[in-house]
C-alpha cells in the first residue's frame, strides 16, 4: 500500500485539486484508492459528495481515539464516481484536534489504515504548519507530493513544507525511527496558459531549481472549478481532459 500526502503551507495552491485527481487517476487506472480527507474545512468530502457512513463516523473520530487499528477500512466510504475510489470525509469538528495536546494523537492516523482493503491513499492535507494534523499525516505517509501554483505564493508555501518534511526527517532520525518520509514531487498546476505572466515564469523556474518538479504542468480550465461546484468530476467532460492527462501522467510518475 502508497501512502501519499498532497501538502503546501500556502492556501490555495491545488493541494485538493491535486489530492482528488490523483486519487480518482490511480482508481480509474484499476487502483484500489482511499482518499482521506483531514482538511476540517472538507473542500474534497463536498467536492466527491460523500458523507460519513453514520454520524461522527469522518476523520475526527480516528484522529480523537486510541485503539483505532483497522478504522480507516471501517470509515472508507465508496463513492458515486468510481468503484474503485472511497473516501473518509471530514468534517468541521475535525479543527478541535488542532488544539488537542494528547501524547501520540499524531500516530493515530497511522495505526488505523493497518488491514486497509487499499493499493492506493491519498491525504488531503489542510495548509497549517507542524500543527497535530499535518503531522499525522507526516507520520501515516510514505511521501509527500507538494502542490503549488505558478505564483510567489506557491514557491513560499513549497519551501516551507520541505522545511517542515526536513524537520520530520531529523526528528525520526533522532529517534531511530524506522519511519521514512520521501519527496514525490512537485504538482505545478492551475497553469493560464493564454498568458504566461512573469510570475508565473518566475515560479516555473524557481520551482524547477528544486530538482523535484513533476511533468507536465497541469494547465487551467474552468472546468475545474465547475466540476467542484457541481460535485462531479471534470474527467467525464471533453473541456477537462487537457487536465486530466495531465494528472493521468503525474499519478504513473508518482505511483512507479
Ligand atoms: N488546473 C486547474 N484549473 C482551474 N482551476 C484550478 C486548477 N487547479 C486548481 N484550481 C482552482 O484553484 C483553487 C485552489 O485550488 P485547491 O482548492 O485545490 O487548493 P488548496 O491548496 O487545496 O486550497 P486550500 O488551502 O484552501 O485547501 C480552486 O478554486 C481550484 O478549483
Ligand atoms: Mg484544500
């Protein structure tokens, strides 16, 4: 099982564009996929429109408990858009845990996807830094995947998240942990290809210098964001599909 974090410490920056292409290329490409959701403001729970199975049953409830072994396969909720993608929705109360100081709440994430019926799992991250959440996600994935657009924004927010993937690195080093965080790269998306502004120039390259940017760079169309609003996937219109094999090319890079 790849576990795989769609992270940046900027807002904006596609992480959940990025978390939710993937995850529905790696299930339309006959992966097993969960993607979870630990943004409490649940931007991809209403984008796939799933709900919790029962009442608490979101992320909140994994994140809140100890001996949650084996939840994430309990919580996984199959979705309208592929038989192959689930999803644990989040949820609002899902922000509480930010200010939760419990020793070890940042492992739980972790223990759960034990026994998860999964090839494939995808976070959706939310843009705080070292906070419990981010962490947990740090701790429960194999790599992280770091998402920017072509702005100073993007760059920033990149350099930060490898700052804080760095930190992670030395602080399980410290602790012999067999733990191991990798770079998959970085998505360069929501590209305006009418116009490509100095800026946008500017971040290309400055992304480029990192050695670790994905092709192609995912261009934009309002598709995207349509699609959102609708609770549909942009892959089942002709206007998204520049999009889309952008995407489909990104996950066999970060999946091989
Ligand atoms: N390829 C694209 N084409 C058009 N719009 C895009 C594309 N990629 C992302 N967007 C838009 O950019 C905005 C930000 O994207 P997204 O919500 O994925 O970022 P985020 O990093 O998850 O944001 P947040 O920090 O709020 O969680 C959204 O409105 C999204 O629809
Ligand atoms: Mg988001």
């Amino acid at each position: 099982m790849r576990v795989l974090g769609s992270y940046n410490e900027a807002g904006g920056q596609g992480k959940t564009t990025s978390a939710v292409s993937i995850a529905m290329c790696a299930a339309e490409a006959g992966h097993r996929t969960v993607l979870i959701d630990l943004d409490p403001r649940g931007a991809a729970t209403e984008w796939i429109d799933v709900e919790p199975k029962s009442a608490g049953l979101h992320i909140g409830s994994i994140l809140a408990n100890d001996g949650v072994e084996g939840w994430a396969e309990e919580l996984a909720v199959p979705t309208r858009w592929h038989k192959n993608l689930r999803v644990i929705p989040s949820d609002r109360s899902v922000s509480n845990r930010e200010k939760d100081s419990t020793p070890g709440l940042e492992l739980r994430l972790r223990e759960s996807l034990a026994d998860l019926d999964a090839d494939v799992v995808i976070l959706d991250c939310p843009n705080r830094q070292g906070g419990p959440l981010t962490l947990s996600a740090f701790h429960a994935a194999d790599a992280i995947i770091y998402a920017a657009s072509p702005t100073s924004d993007g760059v920033s927010g990149v350099r930060g998240a490898q700052r804080s993937v760095a930190e992670f690195q030395r602080l399980m080093e410290r602790m012999n942990s067999t733990t191991t965080l990798r770079e998959a790269g970085i998505v360069l998306g929501n590209l305006s290809e009418t116009v490509i502004s100095r800026v946008a120039k500017n971040a290309i390259d400055e992304l480029r210098e990192t050695g670790l940017l994905l092709t192609p760079i995912v261009p934009a169309r309002t598709i995207v964001q349509e699609s959102r609003t609708s609770g549909e996937w942009y892959g089942h219109f002709r206007k998204g599909e520049p999009v889309l094999s952008a995407y489909q090319e990104i996950t066999r890079k970060v999946l091989q």
